[in-house]
C-alpha cells in the first residue's frame, strides 16, 4: 500500500498536500483499492464553503458509492474536471493526477490534527 510520507491523512481515507497555503486533496491508494473501478466522480463546485468533515464529493465504483468528506475547512478554490472524463486517474494514479479538489482553508491548525504516513498506516492496518 503507497503511503508517502511527505502526506497527511484524515480518518476517512482523503490524504492532503500542502502547496502555497493551500490544501490539494484526494483519495488515498488504500480508499482507491477498497473502492475498486471507478466510474463517476462528483466533484464540488469552485467557491463552495466546506466544513472539515463534511461531505463535499463523491465517488461512484463498479462496487459502491462513497461519499468524500472535507479534510479541513475551508473554499474549494479548484477542481480537477479531467475526472470528469477520466474518472479511472483516482484508481491508476491517486496521489498524482487523481488530485480532487484544493481547498483554501481558513484554520491551518487543522492541519495540524491530520495524520502523518505512520499514523495513517496504523489506522489501515489496526
């Protein structure tokens, strides 16, 4: 299972990257694989206000659908549309082109409450 290290992770399986302030955000390799083929991605809108937590996307897979929630608070100041065609970029690449959203968060002390690489492995493997 890919965990890189320079990550953080929330609880429910989305890692973040911080760039600039902001937060890139996706879904984990481990997420990805539980998921299975995905099939449609439901991005959330540029400009919507997330709550950390709070559901803010989902994804659809040959298995189920699952509901992405928001690792921080914040604006969702981008979105990566190429999913919408390609929605398979979350299983072959999920740290890299399978990105979802960047969010602009307004507490960088939540942040803080992520996971780190080790603690997310702990989480998976319990």
């Amino acid at each position: 299972m890919d965990i890189p290290s320079e990550l953080r992770y929330s609880p429910d399986h989305e890692w973040v990257r911080v760039e600039d302030g902001r937060v890139r955000a996706g879904i984990t390799d481990y997420a990805q694989d539980a998921l299975g083929d995905v099939v449609f991605v439901d991005l959330p809108e540029v400009g919507a206000q997330v709550e950390r937590g709070a559901t803010c996307s989902e994804v659809e897979s040959t298995k189920s659908v699952s509901e992405i929630y928001a690792p921080v608070g914040g604006t969702i100041v981008e979105v990566n549309a190429e999913l919408a065609d390609n929605p398979q970029r979350l299983n072959e690449d999920p740290y890299g082109d399978g990105w979802m959203f960047v969010i602009e968060p307004v507490d960088d002390a939540q942040l803080g409450e992520l996971l780190d690489a080790e603690g997310y492995r702990a989480l998976i493997e319990g």
